[in-house]
C-alpha cells in the first residue's frame, strides 16, 4: 500500500485485524528499506494497548512530520484477516456541535470551541482533563497563608486543562500545542508560578507552549490580550506575593 498527499499533512493508518494471531505494520517514507529515513511499526494483535486488535500509526504534529509526501504501507502475518484505513489533513480533526455535550464533553463541554485533534472515545479525553484539574487544583489550593482559590483562578485551570487535553488542528491538521498566553492566564488569575506549587513541568517559560500571536496554538483567543510584562502579579521572587494597597483615609478628629 502507499499513502499520497500532496503537502505534508497529519496522517493516520488504522489496522483491524478480523482473524487470526496479528500482524506487523510498517510505514516509512520510501518504497525500498533500506533507503527509508523514516519507519513506524507497530504488531497489532489481541493484546494491543488499550483497544484489542485496532492498532493506529499516526502523524500528529508537524515536527513528527518527516517533510516526505509519499509514505509506503506494509502488513505482515500468517493467516490474518485485517482491514485497513487511512485518513490525512482535516480529515483527522473534528469540530464538536454546540457545547459537544452531545459528543461526550462534560467536564469541558463549551471550552472547545474549536476544530480538535479526533479521538475515539470525547469522553474519555473529558475524563483526562478533569483529573488534570483536580491534579492542578490541589496544587495551587494550599499556600503558606491561605487555602483555596478564586472563582477565575479556577476557572483558568479548568480551560487550562481542557487545552492541555484537546489539542486545536491547524490547517494541515497537526495539533498544535497550548498557547502561552493560557499559562500566562494560570499565572495571573492564581497570582501563582507553576513553579512555586511544584509544577515546573508547566512553567511558562517552556518551549512547550506556543506564541498565541505568530502561530496557531490551542487556547482561547481572549487569553492572547494577556500581557504578562504589564499584567503581572508577581515580581522576580516567585514566592513573593505582590499586593496592590489602597491609599489610607485620612480620619477627622
């Protein structure tokens, strides 16, 4: 088999095996073997992952993408049934209708407005993202004066999570990253570092998160006006909060 596109798009080969003990699938960027640069192979059979004989091969992300345009498909076994699909560019994504709740989205149902990365199964995605709330949450609810946190605070971290766990397609339909500007919203409506509450994978200074304003990225557009040169919290001492105080009333006698 041998899969075309006529740009470097996300890519996706899906096996089904109907019968028999699995078989192997390989993908690489050239006809011949030995002159491949790129390979994928997987062994699909009954004990594969968490979805027993249907096994993917993906190309998610542009820098996953190994810039060919041609990809060549081969399925070794003995004795097997199996099937085999193929999908590229938006034909990967999905745009959820309404809220999505309909879809499978509670926890995130209205926070995905956006065409996503497609999954099997919304709710378990859903699930995902809550459990990264709650992770984040318990985090960010226990400083050294107080417990809990706002109502923006916490609605942040439930966007925030949400991102972290559908991933917006671009154009070629790659998934795109968390937009910076989300972490940046984290910081400031929490008036907390990632990294003062022992999240450091989440830093905002990462090279995991995306300039909402030169490339496409995963996140609310509003989040883009955060400016955290100007809109900031917290000074060069993450441990030290930064309190704005209102001018004393001068008392009469």
């Amino acid at each position: 088999y041998y899969s075309i596109s006529a740009e470097p798009q996300s890519m996706r080969w899906r096996v089904v095996v109907t019968e028999g003990e699995g078989v192997l699938v390989t993908v690489r960027n050239h006809r011949c073997p030995l002159q491949a640069s790129w390979v994928k192979e997987i062994w699909c059979d009954a004990d594969y992952f968490d979805r027993p004989w249907m096994c993917d091969i993906e190309i998610p992300t542009r820098a996953a993408h190994p810039g060919d345009n041609a990809f060549f498909v081969a399925v070794y076994g003995k004795n097997a049934t199996y099937s085999i699909a193929f999908w590229r560019g938006h034909e990967n994504c999905h745009d959820f209708t309404g809220s999505g709740r309909n879809e499978g989205l509670d926890f995130c149902a209205g926070i995905v407005p956006y065409t996503t990365w497609r999954y099997d199964n919304y709710n378990n995605v859903d699930s995902q993202a809550e459990c990264l709330f709650e992770e984040l949450y318990q985090h960010f609810r226990v400083q050294p004066c107080y417990t809990g946190v706002t109502p923006e605070c916490n609605a942040t971290l439930q966007q925030f999570a949400c991102y972290e766990s559908f991933h917006r397609c671009d154009a070629q339909g790659f998934f795109t990253g968390t937009c910076r500007q989300s972490c940046d919203a984290v910081v400031y409506e929490c008036a907390n570092w990632f990294e003062t509450v022992d999240l450091e994978h989440y830093n905002c200074t990462s090279s995991r998160y995306i300039d909402g304003n030169a490339h496409v990225c995963t996140g609310n557009p509003s989040f883009a006006n955060i400016d955290p040169a100007s809109q900031a919290f917290l000074g060069p001492d993450p441990d030290l909060l930064l309190f704005k105080s209102s001018p004393s009333n001068a008392s009469s006698a």
